[in-house]
C-alpha cells in the first residue's frame, strides 16, 4: 500500500486562493517599503552554524534547525559523546550549517560583507522565510515568512519614529486594528542595576518578556529559579506593572529609574520616539510596556511589538535597536534598528476578521469558451490583444460540452465568458456574458475591451 503523504508539523501548503491572500500580504507591505525608501536584498536559506550561534540566546539558540553536515557526517566526531549523551556538543560536530532564524543576524552578516558596496546610512528590506524548531501551536510555525526593514548606518531617533509610521501606514492599508508597545532595553537595564543585578539582566528580560503568556506570578516563580533574590523580585513588580497614560508611566520611570544614568536615557529615548511618533499622527494605538522584553540579546535600545486588537494572537510585527551587532563580525560601531513583519501571523489575522478585498483572487477577467479549432484559434488571436490590454484572459484548452466549460468560470468566479462560435466568425464579434446577471453582448473586440475595462 502506497504511504500517505504528509508534510512536517508546523508547515503548511497553500493553494491558489491562499497565495493570492499571502501575495496581498506582501505586495502591500512591499509597497510601503518602497514608500519609505528601502532596498530588497536577499540572503542563502542556510547560514553557517557559527553565523547564527550566540546571537538569540539560550532558548534561541535551542531553536535552531541544524543541518546535517554531507558525505561521511560521523568521520572525526567523538564517539564518547555519543556514549556519554553530549547532544549539544554532537550536534556542533555534526552539522556546520544551520536554516536561520530569522533576518537580521543574515542581514548583519551581509553588512559586514558588502559593506564596500553600501551606502551608509543603508535602508534594506528583505522578505523571506525562516524557520524554527519550536513547538508548532495557534499563530506559531516551523517555517514562516519575515518581512523585514532595517537602517544601519545611523544613530538618529527619527530611524524609529518612520518605522513606527511605516508599521502604521502598513496595518490601515489592511485594515487591521493595532496596538504598538514600546520599551527600551536601556531602561530594563536600568531595573536591573536598581535591584543590584546588572549581571542578570539576560535572566530578567527573557522571563519578564513571558508576562503576557504566562501572567505574573509565573514570571515571579521563574525569576526567583533564575536567581534573582525574593527583595528585588519585588523592587521590579511595580516597575513592570506600571499603569496611566504614557506620559504618567515615563514620569514614573524617571522616578524610580533616578539613580540609574542607564535607564533614565532610556527613558529619553523612549520620550523621544513616542512624542515625534504622536505628532505626526498614527492611527495605532501607541502603549508603553515596560514588561516587552522581545527575549533577544542583540536589541540594545528601542523595542517595538504590534499586536492585533481584534483577534487574540501573539505578536504580528517587532523589533528593535541593535548597536553592536555587526561587532561581532569583525564590524564595531554600526548601529542599526530594524521591524519584522510576520506575513503568516498576519495571514491568519486577516483570514479571522475577513479583510481581504473582494477581488483578490486574480483569477482571469474572461474565459473563452472552446467549440474546436477553428473558433479556438479565433478566440487565442483575442485573447492575445486583449492581454496587450492589459485584460487576463485565458481559453478552456477542451472542446468540452459547454455545461463543463461554463461550469469551471463559475467555479473559479471567473466574471465573464466569451464565447466565439458560427455566428461570431462570421461577423466578427466576440458574445460576452456576464456570469453574474445572465447578460450577453454582442461586441467588437474594441467594444469587448472598453467594457472590460469599465467593469
């Protein structure tokens, strides 16, 4: 018996209808990168192993899909790792590549590569997929799209606030309602020199980022198995709990931030973005978390995160300021702050709220219908100056019964059918018929394309 065919948890196939949605997705967010400025690039599915490692963190780094390396992957490795359980140190033996993760740790990789090409400060956009080993649930998937914006090359607070209207500009043109949270690393930085844990400040961000999936007595519990003393667990609750306007919430900050030089230029910062963001106008809503942590150790200042008001998803859209990113391959100094878009969390949420427009499908305007080759050959000859028109047309490549044929425009909401038979060779017109109302014409083939054009 013939194996069932399947496909790996956590991915997906889409089927026509479900590209012309996702197509949407991207055509619209790079439509709005191009608005802004920005340049695509591309980079390799597959990175090297030591590109990816020690840039997400632990956890991060735990999700990594390694690739196993060809040929003889078990000459040279050492058997007693096999013997003694050392998977972790296996695996770097096994495999020198990795799929990435995400875009930006490539992309910093690419800068520091082709920075001789480049035109600092160097706006990038890039939409690919990516891939986790994580465990696939609601909004979360092994393999999944990033549309990614980035600036390098510049230090400037306005790179934030465009982004934050680019973010706004890309969720009105879909129509989906959102919340934009911010918060900046320097000020969690300040939480910790506050509690007298700067050397935790890896731990505390990775668990307060939690709050919102697993509330905060959990993220409690989880600080004090991190080693955060049970006093300082209870210094940061107020800070991460913070209410009021944003203003009310800054001001609070300031307070309690007052003996830390670190996190009260994080509060600057963040007063920067948000009143430059506020006076151009967003139609978002715009919130001060202080709990957003985003989990990742490469953000050094802003961080952003989009959720959707409407439909209850995680994050359709982060990131951040990262100063030294680029360090790490042999380039120090190039500060950079980019956004991710997640096509497919985005994708669901518009699929939820049924957002998309009407005609979305891009299917063809008019399919012709066949009665042989005569008329078929007739029918290609105006098909071929309507496409010249700029109409997609196509035929029905069988001389099938016409219940068929009629059958398939239905099915695809093809809008009209032509129809060329005896009559129409002879005259030289085309029958349009109007799949919605019955109607049929008699028409030119100028004629045909004015009212296809109109319609």
């Amino acid at each position: 018996m013939a194996q069932k065919p399947s496909i790996p948890k956590g991915t997906r196939d889409f089927t026509p209808a479900e590209m012309a949605r996702r197509n949407y997705i991207f055509d619209t967010i790079r439509e709005v990168f191009h608005l802004y400025g920005f340049q695509q690039i591309e980079t390799p599915a597959m990175e090297n192993l030591s590109t990816l490692m020690g840039k997400y963190g632990e956890e991060g780094d735990k999700l990594l899909f390694k690739i196993l390396n060809s040929g003889d992957f078990l000459r040279g490795i050492d058997h007693k790792l096999i013997e003694d359980g050392g998977y972790i140190k296996l695996a770097s033996q096994l495999c020198e590549k990795g799929l990435r993760y995400d875009l930006t740790v490539p992309f910093a990789r690419f800068v520091v590569m082709h920075r001789n090409d480049l035109q600092f400060p160097f706006k990038r956009f890039q939409i690919q997929p990516v891939w986790r080993a994580d465990r696939p649930q609601k909004g979360r998937y092994r393999e999944f799209y990033q549309c990614d914006a980035d600036v390098v090359g510049s230090d400037s607070l306005l790179n934030e606030v465009e982004l934050l209207q680019m973010i706004d500009e890309v969720f009105r043109r879909l129509g989906i309602r959102i919340t934009i949270k911010l918060n900046n690393r320097k000020v969690l930085a300040g939480i910790a020199e506050l509690i007298g844990a700067p050397d935790k400040i890896i731990d505390i961000t990775v668990a307060i980022d939690k709050i919102d999936k697993i509330g905060l007595d959990n993220v409690k519990a989880e600080l004090a198995e991190r080693g955060i003393p049970a006093g300082s667990i209870e210094k940061i609750t107020p800070i991460i709990t913070l209410s009021g306007s944003n203003e009310e919430r800054l001001a609070s900050l300031e307070t309690l931030l007052k003996e830390s030089e670190t996190g009260l230029k994080g509060v600057e910062e963040l007063r920067e973005v948000m009143n430059g963001s506020v006076a151009l106008g967003l139609v978002a809503d715009l919130e001060l978390d202080v709990s957003l942590a985003r989990g990742l150790n490469y953000y050094t200042g802003t961080i952003i995160e989009v959720k959707a008001r409407d439909v209850e998803i995680g994050s359709i859209t982060g990131g951040g300021r990262y100063d030294n990113l680029t360090g790490v391959f042999g380039l120090p100094g190039v500060s950079g702050v980019g956004i991710s878009f997640g096509a497919d969390r985005i994708y669901d949420v518009l699929n939820t709220l049924n957002l998309y427009p009407s005609d979305i499908l891009g299917v063809a305007k008019i399919m012709f219908t066949n009665f042989g080759p005569t008329e078929a050959t007739r029918s290609l000859s105006v098909i071929k100056e309507l496409r010249k028109a700029g109409i997609p047309a196509e035929i029905f490549p069988d001389n099938a019964k016409m219940k068929k044929q009629m059958g398939r425009a239905d099915a695809l909401g093809i809008p009209y059918v032509g129809i060329i038979g005896e009559t129409e060779l002879a005259n030289g017109t085309v029958t349009l018929k109007d799949m919605a109302t019955g109607e049929q014409k008699q028409l030119t083939v100028g004629q045909l394309i004015e009212e296809l054009n109109r319609n």
